[in-house]
C-alpha cells in the first residue's frame, strides 16, 4: 500500500538532487528551457577554432601538401589508424564519429590550459573548458551509446539482441547493466580528470605561484591529450565490441 507514497518522494528526492550545482553557473532563458551559457560559450568557441583551423589548412590543397596540410592528413591518418585498430575492417564509416569526439575533446581541453576564460567577465559564474562541465561530458556520452548500439543493429539485425543471453540467459539483466553503464563510465572518467586536473593547477599556483605555473601548464596539456585520447579509443572500442559480439 505505501510502495507509490515511497515511488513518488524517492523521485522527488532525485529532482532535488539533480538541481545541487557547484559554483555559479550563467543560464540563458530560451522558451521554456534554461541553457547552460557557459557551456554552449565556450563550446562554440571551440567549435569556430576547429572549423577555422581546418578552413584555413585545406582550402587550397597542394599536391606538394604544405604544413598545416601536412599536419591535418596526419591527424587524419592517426584518426584512421585508431578506428582501424579498435572497430576493424568495417571501421570507414566510423571515422568521422570518432574524429570528431577526438577534436572537439582535445581541443576543448587544451583550452582549458591555453585561453584565459577567466578573463570574460560574466553576470553570474566565469567561462572555463567545455569539457570541465557534465552537461558537456554527458552530451559526448550519449551519441556514443546510440552509435553503439545502431552499429551493432546496422550489422546483425535483431539477432544483435541474441548476446543479452549469452552464455546463460541468468545473466540477461547484467548484460544489459553492462552496455547502458558504458557512456555512464565515460562522462563521469571524462569530467572527473579534467575536473581534478583543473583543480590540482589551482591548488599548486596558489601555493607556489612564481615556480609552478609553466612546468604544470605543459602537464596539463600532456594529460588532456591523453584524456581525449582515451575517450575516442573507448568509444571505438565499444563500436567495435557491438559489431563483432559480446565480450
């Protein structure tokens, strides 16, 4: 009798969980939505620098390719060779996919050590790297699990859904834990190093602020590098693991 009383204050509850912020943030009111000014700034920031680099790089192609030519085939090629190694033979059409959540994460993050957000003054809350909000680390997340599972349905059909059962039908309800903790595990890796990573600079500039900056400035790029390294490949990975089955 008391199960719905207790079903609804539970979900309440959540509701008011899920409005606890850190810090403050800057919304925009748009219809009936509020949008995460801060985020969407700064996203599309590092949106105009991808499309700009890009622009500027190719759009005159050199049969004799220059530097910034160069330097993006060889992106391309390390974007390819990752896919390749991850997804296997039928990795073309994935390229793009990963490419992109490739970019956007490590430019995103090298922003975070590069541009001084801090400096654009907002009515409420400060500008900062995209990927230091889970707003935008879920936003990654999620077309990442819709990716895994159309590349798991565009290749076996419905028979896709056959390895929830696989080896033993008992295992039905972690299988399926399994696959929908995936993009789960991505956001909350994702946002949490580049919000431990931000927080660490913060701490040792504060401390030793004529010594520290430099040399941490450089290991902070060399570990956002890598955390978007790690996002593309898991992501390809997980592509990957669709198509060929269950592990």
């Amino acid at each position: 009798m008391n199960v719905l009383p207790c079903s609804i204050h539970t979900l309440k509850g959540l509701y008011e969980i899920s409005g606890v912020e850190v810090g403050q943030h800057y919304y925009w009111q748009i219809g009936g939505f509020q949008v995460h000014a801060q985020v969407l700034i700064t996203s599309w920031v590092v949106i105009a620098i991808l499309l700009g680099s890009i622009t500027i790089a190719i759009r005159n192609p050199q049969t004799i390719p220059t530097d910034g030519q160069n330097f993006f085939e060889y992106v391309i090629e390390f974007i390819r060779d990752l896919s390749k190694t991850q997804i296997g033979e039928d990795y073309g059409s994935w390229v793009p996919f990963i490419g992109t959540l490739f970019l956007f994460i490590f430019v995103s993050n090298w922003s975070g050590a590069l541009l001084p957000w801090k400096i654009i003054q907002l009515p409420h809350g400060e500008l900062a790297v995209p990927t230091n909000d889970i707003n935008t680390t879920v936003a990654l997340a999620l077309p990442t699990l819709v990716a895994y599972f159309y590349a798991g349905l565009t290749k076996k059909g419905l028979g896709y859904f056959g390895k929830y059962i696989q080896p033993t039908p008992i295992l039905l309800p972690i299988n399926i834990l399994e696959d929908f903790t995936k993009p789960l595990s991505l956001r909350f890796r994702l946002f949490g190093n580049i919000l431990a990573d931000e927080l660490v600079v913060v701490v040792l500039v504060s401390l030793v602020p004529s010594v520290v900056p430099i040399p941490v400035m450089f290991l902070g790029l060399f570990t956002s590098g890598i955390q978007a390294l790690i996002f593309a490949t898991l992501a390809a990975a997980y592509i990957g693991e669709s198509m060929e089955g269950h592990h």
